[in-house]
C-alpha cells in the first residue's frame, strides 16, 4: 500500500444521543481510490462529512477521536476550519452548480483564493474544464446559466469547481447515483486518471462501482467498520462473516 494520507483512530461521531460512528480505526492511502461500502443508514456519509469537518455544522454533533491528515490531527482546536476544507474538494450527490454562468462556477474558487487577473481567470478554467474533459462541451457557451447544463454536465462541472481549490483530497458522497450510464462512466474514468495526482474517497453502495475504481475498500455496517483492505483481498477473499453476507447481497 502506498503512504497514509488520512488516519482515522478512535472516531466516534453523536448527534444529541443517536451514536453514529463507533470507535472508527482505518488508515486512508496516498494517491489511491478509497471506497466506502455499507447499506444505507451505517454511516458512510457521516464518515467523509467527519474528514472536513462539515459535522461542525450540526448543533447537535460531538465528534471524538483523531483524523491526522498527513500526520497532523485535524481534530484539533487550533486547526483553521476553512484551510482543512481548502484541502478537500467535496462532490455531492447530486450536483450543486452555484447560481451564476459556466465559467464563474469555476473562478469563484480563485478569486476567493485571490487570483482574480483576468487572463490568469480564463487559462486556469480552461484547464480546469479540460480537467474533467467539459470544455470541449461548453467552451462556447461560458456565459451560460450552469443550471442549464445537463445533470451529468453539472457533476463534471462541481468537480472542476472543486479541484480549482487545490485541494489534496477528492470526497465524494455517490458521486454518480443521480446519473445517465454515460455519464457515470465519465466520472469513473475521471477519477481513475485524478487518483494520479490526488487521494479520493468515494462513499457508494454499488458494489459493481466499488470493484471497477476501488484500490481499497472500507465496509461499514451499523456505525461500525466490519473489514476493510485491498480491493481483491476484500472481494476475493473476505474474512468477516457480515462482509460475505453483504457480498452475497442477503441485505442492503
């Protein structure tokens, strides 16, 4: 395995009473794709929400435990919150262009971060757009409303928006459920070139998914990691009980 790029160690993740993540021990690697399993409602969404830190927005979370990201525990008060989501681009479920053209949904990320010369603008969308193989698609139409692209569009899109942040890591919450065939291929394929350069951690429950991108995989059953290791070592050869039954498809 490559070098740790996230450590998980003693998580426990409560909202008011309900326990949601329980004592999660799993070690995330550099440079790889890292799928999160489960069936719905174990907790998997709640673990990458944990690694930006987004459970901060619930009133009602406490969050224990340790998240190192490259060795330093994100956890920890005196880390600035808005720096540890600058690392991570976040791609939703369902896209979420913000409410402006195609090519402003991409330069919002630089000019927050500063870089607002004109000429500097315009090369770096046309890279990023060329990144997750739109331009090509709407290099013609820039100053169009992003809502008028098509969902699979809008996707690629968010993803360009989020890697113009710079960030190390890639989470992504079933990036592909709201997608055509096509356009989920074009994800996939995405983030097998993206691995190269960044760490992305993918939250599904399509185990078919799972085994065409996944160089790791962490099954999750109940708030509880049940087994987790190399993609072939966790399909070929699984070791836990649970995880054969969740393999077989005897729940969801």
């Amino acid at each position: 395995m490559n070098s740790t790029k996230i450590h998980l160690s003693k998580l426990d993740l409560h909202y008011g009473k309900q326990h949601i993540l329980k004592n999660i021990e799993s070690e995330i690697p550099e440079k790889k794709i890292t799928v999160i399993l489960g069936p719905s409602g174990c907790g998997k969404t709640s673990l990458l929400r944990c690694m930006n830190r987004l459970t901060d927005l619930h009133p009602d979370a406490h969050l224990s435990g340790k998240i190192l990201i490259d060795g330093t525990d994100i956890l920890s008060s005196n880390e600035d919150i808005t720096n540890i989501r600058k690392m991570m681009g976040l791609l939703a479920q369902r896209p979420y262009p913000l409410p402006m053209n195609i090519f402003n949904n991409v330069a919002y990320g630089l000019r927050i971060s500063g870089r607002k010369k004109k000429k500097y603008l315009h090369h770096r969308v046309e890279h990023y757009l060329k990144l997750v193989n739109l331009w090509d698609e709407v290099k013609d139409r820039l100053h169009d409303p992003a809502v008028a692209l098509s969902i699979g569009q809008q996707q690629r899109l968010c993803l360009a928006r989020g890697l113009a942040v710079d960030p190390q890591i890639i989470l992504a919450d079933e990036p592909t459920s709201a997608l055509d065939p096509q356009s989920s291929q074009a994800i996939e394929e995405k983030f097998m070139e993206l691995k190269e350069a960044y760490t992305i951690v993918i939250v599904t429950h399509i185990l078919r998914q799972a085994k065409r991108i996944a160089d790791y995989v962490i099954f999750m059953y109940m708030g509880e990691v049940i087994e987790q290791g190399p993609v072939n070592e966790f399909f070929e050869n699984p070791k836990q009980e649970k995880t054969k039954e969740y393999l077989k498809g005897m729940f969801y």
